[in-house]
C-alpha cells in the first residue's frame, strides 16, 4: 500500500507525517479535561504527548489529576512495542461508567519511563476531552487512543484503507 499524501499543516499546526517512528514522549503543559456523565474528572495542566508517525497525540496526565473514585481498575492488559504492558482502568462517576476507557504503563520500557503511572483515556469513551479548552475529536478507527485538535493535520492511521500504512 502507497503511503497517503500528507495534508499541508498551516500556521501553528503539526503534520502527524512529521512525527517519528519509533515514537517520541514529549512534556505537555497546558490545560487537559476529560469529563463524563456531567462531571469533570480529570484536570490538569501539565502532562506528556506520545507521538507517532500518522497517530494524532496521545496525552497522559498525572492520576493525580483524577478526581477521587474516578479510576477502578479493571481486567485486562495490552501490550505496545514501545512502551510496554499497559494495565487498564474504567472511569466512573455516579451517573456513568466507562469501561477500559483508561490506561497506564506502570513499569514502561526505557525511553518512556516518565509515563510511569500516568494515565490516558481514550476520548470516544468518555463525554468530553479538552486540550487547552478544545474539545478533541477522537482518533478515527476506535482503536487507538489519538486526540484530533486543530493544531494537527493528517491522514491519521484508523481511517478505512489505513491498517497497511
């Protein structure tokens, strides 16, 4: 499969083609939310982005950040080549549950060992997600955990034709 033409970022926008492979973590700080079922349970100012040849962002943010009660662990791991075992979490608040919306690595590889328990949340799962007061469109294809914001351009790996890329 031929590699897709990559859109022209504008000014003060990222082309996820620009992203390297293996990925890179980089410090965030700004502002990120994640609300569900009417509440705010997560806030925070400053986090880390992983980013991936043709994947949008994906943010991590202190569990900290989180509200008392909203992370329960849950069943289940993955495995990335990256990063590591990811262990996972549903977030809940008292009108609303999403299950394995969350994860963390709490022992990842070298290269990323400052994402140790920090958490990401896979936006479709929850009711909103912010970056610096944008609301994020999820990374198409409901399998990866990317935030769209206007500050990144694609395609992004998820759309249909994207799995050989």
């Amino acid at each position: 499969m031929r590699r897709p033409t990559p859109e022209k970022p504008g000014p003060g926008q990222e082309s996820v083609w620009d992203y390297p492979r293996p990925p890179r973590l980089e410090t965030f700080a700004g502002s990120i939310t994640i609300e569900l079922g009417g509440h705010t349970i997560a806030s925070a100012t400053r986090g880390w982005r992983v980013l991936e040849t043709s994947h949008p962002p994906t943010y991590y943010i202190p569990a900290d950040a989180f509200v008392d009660g909203a992370l329960r662990p849950t069943q289940g791991a993955s495995w990335c080549e990256w990063k590591g075992e990811a262990a996972y979490f549903d977030l809940v608040t008292p009108d609303k549950a999403a299950h394995r919306a969350a994860w963390t690595y709490p022992r990842p590889t070298p290269g990323f060992t400052d994402l140790a328990g920090a958490i990401a949340v896979m936006p479709a799962l929850v009711d909103r997600a912010t970056v610096d007061g944008e609301t994020v469109v999820p990374q198409p294809g409901n399998f990866y955990g990317g935030w769209v914001t206007s500050k990144v351009v694609g395609p992004f790996k998820g759309i249909p034709g994207s799995m050989g890329w």
